[in-house]
C-alpha cells in the first residue's frame, strides 16, 4: 500500500511543478491541477 503513496506523490510534484513552470497552461492541461485537488480532498476531510 505505501507503494501507491509514494507514486501518488511522485505524480503530485511532478504535476505541481509543471504547473508552476508553465508547461501545463501552455498545453492546455491546466486540468490536472483540479484532479489533483479532488484527490486530495477525501484525504482532508478524513483527517
């Protein structure tokens, strides 16, 4: 099981830096940030 939360959060700074070099906006797949929010959410309101 903590193999799946360590590529979870591979993905996640994988995706949070392409979001803040650009490189999602300019491809249009801005998207992924929300994906990655909903996600996320569950998690909080659980905790």
């Amino acid at each position: 099981m903590s193999v799946f939360f360590v590529l979870y959060y591979i993905v996640s700074i994988v995706v949070l830096v392409l979001h803040f070099t650009g490189f999602l906006a300019r491809h249009n797949i801005e998207w992924l940030i929300y994906i990655l929010a909903v996600t996320v959410f569950p998690a909080v309101i659980y905790l």
